[in-house]
C-alpha cells in the first residue's frame, strides 16, 4: 500500500487502495456487528435460520388470527340478520313482552 498524498487539503490515494481499505472497513464493521448481536460462533448459521423460522410463523399466526376475526365477525352479522328475518316473518309465534318478575 502506498503512502497517501495530500492535494489541495485532501487525501490523495489510487482508486484501487482506496476501495481495498473501504472493503476492510465494512468487513471489519460486518463483523463487530454480528459480534455485538452474538452471531460470531459456529451456530450462528442456525440461530438466523431459527429466527427467519420464528418470524414466518409469527406471520402466519397474525394473518390466521386476522382471518379469525373477520369470519367470527362475519357469522355474528349474519346470524343477527337471519334473526332478524326470522322475527320479521313472525317464524317463532308472537312475540310478547316478558314479564319481569
């Protein structure tokens, strides 16, 4: 590696140096942050695939309890507008206030 030169107040390096040291740089960052996480050991292959596992269950998951709630939802309206009809055509005899006891 050369020795930079200064040019008008810059630092001056060949192109080819230069991204050779920006390479090292980000391998270097790259690997403190994996570092920083806990995924500098053997298994840390693994615990990413177990974490991408947990993550598309945990999206299965919302969308089923999403697809829950609009068919609950759903039936609830339906059952109240069949109810509805039901009384409408008086199917269930008259209807009589309760007397309260």
């Amino acid at each position: 590696m050369n020795c930079p030169s200064t040019k008008d107040g810059h630092v001056v390096m060949p192109e080819e140096e230069f991204e050779q040291l920006l390479e090292l740089a980000a391998e270097r960052g790259a690997k403190r942050a994996l570092a920083d996480v806990g995924l500098v050991d053997e298994e840390a292959a693994g615990d990413i695939r177990d974490l991408r596992s947990l993550l598309g269950a945990l999206r299965v998951a919302k969308h089923t309890a999403w697809s829950t709630i609009v068919r609950l939802v759903t039936t609830g309206v339906l059952i109240a507008l069949m109810a509805g009809v039901a009384i409408k055509l008086k199917l269930f005899g008259e209807v009589t206030d309760a007397c309260v006891l």
